[in-house]
C-alpha cells in the first residue's frame, strides 16, 4: 500500500466532513492548508496545517493501517522548526486520540466545552 499527498482538495474535504462530526466546517476549514491524503485513486484523508495548528482525518478503514508515528513527526518536525512548536485537538471523549496525540508527545494546555488542546514545543 502507498499513501500520497494528492492534490484533490475536494475529496480530501469529504473525508473531513465524514470524519469530524460536526467540529469543522467548509468555512473554518478553508482557513487552513489541506494536503489530501490518497491510496491509488482513493483518497483516504486529510492532513489539515494552520500556522503551527496540525490535524489529521482518517477514513476509519485507513486508520492504523498506515499513519504512523514516523509519518506524523514528519509533518510535527516541520511545524517545530519553522514555529518552535505545534499544536492539536480533539474531543475529550476521544480516548485513543488522546492517547496518540500524548504518545507523539503533546501536553493538555487547555480544556474548553469538550474540547482538548494540545501543545508540543521542539
């Protein structure tokens, strides 16, 4: 199997809306840098930047199939060498999020209406 950043942005957003429940939408997300993740002709997510923000949807087939740590320091190594850090989130009725996101190395800075917010500095 080979994933690539693809440049279908639209397919790459119908992954975000069918992945996030109703945390995201067209607007907010056209704020960010979306580079579309694809497996052949398929596209299997979407990894979201904003300034040092990083997010990452993943149809739940694809999940732990092939985002690997390895794959996400990839993207954290750049974040943390342009702004000295990096950060997430996620719902805090995400536990295996939550535990991957801390894993990478991330702290829990902030708490807000059922949302975590992460930070990691380089």
């Amino acid at each position: 199997m080979n994933v690539t950043v693809g440049a279908d942005r639209e397919q790459g957003m119908k992954v975000v809306e069918s992945v996030y429940r109703g945390g995201i939408t067209r607007e907010q997300l056209a704020e960010f840098d979306v580079l579309p993740l694809t497996a052949g002709e398929e596209t299997v997510g979407m990894v979201m930047l904003r300034g040092p923000e990083v997010h990452v949807a993943i149809l739940p087939l694809w999940r732990r199939r092939w985002l690997t740590r390895g794959l996400f320091e990839a993207f954290l190594g750049g974040l943390e060498e342009k702004y000295g850090y990096a950060l997430t989130s996620c719902f805090d009725d995400e536990p295996e999020k939550i535990d991957f996101i801390t894993r990478l190395g991330f702290r829990q800075i902030h708490a807000e209406d059922g949302m975590l917010f992460f930070e990691r500095a380089s």
